[in-house]
C-alpha cells in the first residue's frame, strides 16, 4: 500500500471513512463513492448490515444509483433484475447463445443481427457460475469490507487528476475500450472481471435508469489502488496541480504559468 497507511490501529480492516474524506478532500466529488460485491451465497449477502432488498424489478444502473445518489445499502439477485443484459455482465446470468446474439438490440441500438452480436461479444463480463447475488452500499459504511471493486462518478477534470494520481508512481499507460450502450461493461463489468482500474463514459441506460449526471464518467476501481491514487494526489497537489483546475487564459503568456512547475521555462 502506498502513502497512508488506512488499516485501523489494531485491526486488519481498512478505515474506509477516512479514505473516502481524503478522496473527497482532493478531488471534491459531489456523488457518493461506493462499493460492489459479489456473494456465492444469496444468505452472504442477506448477512450484511442494513442491507435493502428491492421491492420493484431494476436495471443494475438504478442499484449503483441507489446507493451513490440515496446513500443505500442495496443487495440483489438475478431475479431482482429486469433483464439477462443487467444480470450477465455481473455474472448472474449465463453469456448463453441467445444472450450473445444481442437479436433483443437490433433496430434499436444497431443495424442488424451482426452488429448487435459483435457488440455482445465484445463486452467485458464476469464469468457465470460461481456468484448469485451483488451487492452495493457507500464506500465509508464500511459494509462491504472490502468490496471486490469501488465505483467513483466524476468530472472530466476530476477524473484526469484521479488517473494522474493514479499514474504518479510505477507509471503504466491506462487504455481501455468502449462498447458503446451497455457501458457498465467498461466499467464495473471489466473491472471484476480483470482486476483492473477500468474507465467509462456512462451508457443511455446509466443516465436514464441510474441518475448519472450529463457531465460524468466512471471509475472501476479495485479498492487496494485507492491509497496509492490518494499519495499520488498528495504529491501533485503539493506541485500546485490540484482540483479545482484554475484557467489560466487563452491569450495570456504561458511562460509565468509554467516556470511555477518547470523552472526552466519562467
């Protein structure tokens, strides 16, 4: 682990509080940031403090929503879910061959029968068989201890800074894929399923269903990168690279603005 250290004095958990204030201190995100999990047992899930289970059926965007924009607990089954598109990319649901040939999208999201298929082949999903039930709750509840991945909405600006952070030591270029609608593929999809800090541009269906506001993306992220995108954030921050980024101006002179963090260009 990088930089701070957030295992609680005496105890082998994580003060997820803490990390979410200095998160939240760096980059002033304004959606809750959250935690997913998945459970082999539908009672592993049932077992967790104040947990919500649905009254009405969802889409798997609206449950995210639920506990980043309403602050729930929330935990579901495949049956909670309206459809095999939701439930297969968290792995509740079989990639069968009438999932695969995406025929339920044709005329609305592609061309044809081809082009759909293509795009159901090309999403990132958890592998079916061994989870049956999903849960999410906010990352400082402390819940989900830990959760297999975090989910943090933010700006554009926010999100470079956050990836930044991210790339401040041991760099690695960041590349990830876009399947377009179904975006949560991108994001919580790709990231359970590799382990991998994943990036998206929210789908039509995030926005609609899951409340993600017109000017957000979303980061996939396995939790244990959190404390090192913190130390990075730190670091840049005390460089004068912090959030909120301040215009400079378009037609200023640029060499008083760059000699504050290159010398050699005052």
């Amino acid at each position: 682990m990088s930089g701070k250290d957030y295992i609680s004095t005496g105890q082998n958990t994580i003060d997820w509080r803490a990390l979410v204030d200095d998160l939240n201190r760096l980059l002033r995100i304004r959606a809750t940031p959250i935690g997913m999990k998945l459970f082999e047992e539908i009672s592993q899930m049932e077992a967790i403090p104040r947990i919500r289970r649905p009254g009405a059926i969802h889409t798997t965007d609206q449950i995210v929503g639920q506990a980043c924009r309403n602050g729930w607990t929330v935990g579901i089954t495949a049956d909670d879910l309206v459809g095999a598109q939701c439930a297969t990319v968290i792995g509740l649901h079989p990639r069968d061959e009438e999932w695969l040939s995406g025929k339920h999208m044709v005329g609305i999201w592609f061309e044809n029968v081809e082009s759909s298929s293509r795009h159901q082949h090309a999403m990132n999903v958890v592998a079916h068989g061994k989870y049956q039930a999903m849960a999410v709750s906010p990352l400082a509840s402390g819940r989900l201890d830990p959760p297999d991945i975090a989910l943090i909405y933010a700006t554009p600006a926010q999100m470079i800074l956050f990836i930044n952070g991210l790339q401040w030591s041991g760099y690695d270029k960041l590349e990830w894929g876009c399947v377009g609608e179904s975006a949560c593929a991108d994001s919580w999809g790709r990231a359970l399923a590799t382990g991998q800090p994943s990036l998206s541009i929210p789908c039509f269906a995030e926005r609609r269903y899951g409340g993600v506001m017109e000017d957000e993306l979303l980061m996939a992220i396995p939790p244990h990168f959190l404390p090192k995108v913190i130390d990075g954030l730190e670091h840049l921050s005390r460089n004068g690279l912090r959030y909120p980024i301040p215009p400079y101006g378009v037609n200023t002179d640029a060499r008083a603005g760059l000699g504050v963090s290159y010398s050699d260009r005052g």
